[in-house]
C-alpha cells in the first residue's frame, strides 16, 4: 500500500476515535461540534486515501497546492446522489459548516440518528475499502454513541433564545425527523428506540421494569437501556459481504463445496445458515438480535458473530463447511 494512503488512513481512524470520544464524554458541552468536525475530518481522509489508492489525483486542476474538499471527495467516491449514505454523510457536513457559527444544545437530540449511522457507515467502508477493521482498536461496544435520553421541550426553547434561533432550530428538527427512514434505509438513520416487555418475557426487551400489586409502589429503577440497531447493525447481507472481503483480503482458502474450483471460494447464505443452524446463532444474544414484532421475525448481527466466524473458517478453511453438515447429520 502506497506510503502517503497508510498515513491518511492512520491519521483517519485517529480523527473517527477522536469523534466517538468526545461525544460520549457526559462533561463535555462541545459534544455535536466536536463529534461533526472530526467526523468529518474522518471522512474525508478515507475519501482521499481511497481516491489516490484508485489511482487518482486529490489536487484542483487550476490550484495543485489545493486538495479536494469534502464535499468534492463525496461527489467523486459516493457517486450515486440518492445513496443514504451519501445523504447522511451531506447531512453532518452541513452541521459542521454552521457549528463555526452557533449551535444550540438541542441539536444533540435532533442529530443523534445521523451521527449513529455515520459511525455504522464509516466503519463498514473502512473494511469494504480497505480491508481495515477499526474494532480491532476500538471496541465495537464503543461504537454505540451515548444518548441523552430527553425531548425537545418547544415552549422552553422559545424561552431561552431568539426568534431567529428558535426557528431555524426548529426547521431543523422537523426536517430532520421528515427525513428519518420507516423502510430500513439505516444508512441515511438510525431511530434510537427502546422495546419493553413484562418481566416474565423479558427476551427481546431492551430494558425491564416491575408490576408492584400496590400503586404506590409500581415504580422500579431501571437497570439497563440498549439500542438494538447500534449494538446489532448487520444483516444477514451485510455479514456474507464482509465476511467474503476478508476472504479475499486476506487469500484464505476458503472451499466451497458446490464450487471446489472457485480460488477462493464464494461463502453464501447458505454457509450462513449452516453456522447459525450449527452453533445456535439465532438464539444467542452475544451475536444476535431478533425483531420479533410479527409472525415473521426479523435478525439482525453484531461484529462479534463476524469476527467467530471469521476464526472457525480460518481454523480449517478447506473443510469447515463439510465439517458441519457432517456434524449436524450425526
């Protein structure tokens, strides 16, 4: 790799861990600009490793002395202009140009599912461009940005700033949650919701709370709160697919059996399936997370189930899928 991309993209994952620190330290009131502007600066050193990685050159035409922009690096890698990522990442560019001028902190709670996402996104581009896994110096429980967990209170806004404040905070809150995805595009954002369920079912919850026989005291402390779409971002999909880039990043052997002469081999849904089925995936909630809302349940994954994955196939690359179905019909 090219000296000048492996210092961008060192200096990079510096700027993205910088990010994830300053905004969940609970101290800090400079947390959305300090998280908008190295996550930016993030950003755009993987957009111009990956741009001269490519082949390209960095630098204006009329200005040599001049590298791109940001907003110039997204429009040369992330093409496709209705692409969610794309949007999410013109989003957070956006908060960072105005945060040099004044920003409120309410825009914490209105920028949250941005941010998450972002976080998501850069860490999966990083691996699909790269092949770099930033987990392995930044736990991937740390990916799970702090939430403060309020409202936007519209009558004790209006109390503490002008009317042209006001305003513009409030287009921005009403735009922003317009925009917010009811079809999976959780590239563009992640909602931060919680589940609840009684005590006797509390599986699938994210959080539990008590029923007391007596009203006065019904009230319980809750222990923990998660968010389910940050801790567990993959698909199905989305699992194959990294798991295939190490693959070939890496020259494992890998053997597919319907396809023995493919070096290396393809792993596909159906190997998927064969872990799962093998080791109880799906009933493990160190790897997985079902969204049992309908008949049809839905899972989602962590980096954790990648990373066993990835050890189990190393272990004996050319056998390992024949070693389970061999296992499982015993």
């Amino acid at each position: 790799m090219d000296n000048l991309v492996t210092k961008l993209l060192e200096k990079s994952q510096e700027a993205f861990i910088m990010a994830i620190e300053i905004y969940n330290k609970p101290t800090l009131k400079y947390r959305v600009e300090g998280f908008s502007f190295f996550i930016c600066n993030a950003w755009e050193l993987l957009l111009k490793a990956y741009l001269i990685d490519k082949g390209e050159s960095i630098y204006y035409k009329d200005d040599t002395s001049r590298t791109f922009s940001l907003e110039v690096c997204i429009k040369k890698v992330l093409t496709n202009e209705h692409d969610p990522l794309r949007k999410n990442l013109e989003k957070i560019v956006e908060l960072r140009n105005i945060s040099t001028h004044f920003i409120t902190e309410e825009y914490e709670l209105i920028y949250i599912p941005l941010f998450q996402s972002c976080v998501i996104n850069y860490t999966n581009k990083l691996m699909a461009y790269f092949n770099v896994d930033i987990t392995e110096r930044l736990g991937s429980n740390f990916l799970t940005l702090s939430v403060r967990l309020s409202d936007i209170d519209e009558a004790e806004i209006k109390a503490r700033y002008p009317s042209t404040i006001v305003s513009k905070l409030l287009h921005t809150k009403e735009n922003i949650e317009n925009s917010l995805p009811d079809n999976g595009q959780d590239k563009y954002a992640i909602k931060v919701t919680h589940d609840w369920a009684l005590v006797k079912n509390p599986k699938h919850a994210t959080a539990t709370f008590s029923i007391s026989s007596s009203a006065d005291e019904a009230t319980y402390i809750m222990k923990q709160t998660i968010d389910p779409q940050a801790s567990y971002p993959f698909k199905t999909k989305k699992c194959i697919d990294l798991i295939n880039k190490w693959i070939r990043g890496e020259g494992i052997p890998f053997v597919s059996p319907a396809r023995p002469e493919e070096q290396p081999g393809r792993f596909n849904t159906n190997h998927f399936d064969l872990f799962c089925k093998f080791y109880n995936i799906k009933e493990n909630d160190l790897y997985t997370y079902c969204y049992n809302l309908n008949s049809n349940p839905s899972y989602s994954y962590n980096q954790k189930l990648i990373e066993f994955m990835k050890t189990e196939i190393r272990k004996d690359p050319e056998h390992i899928i024949q070693s389970l179905r061999a296992k499982i019909k015993k």
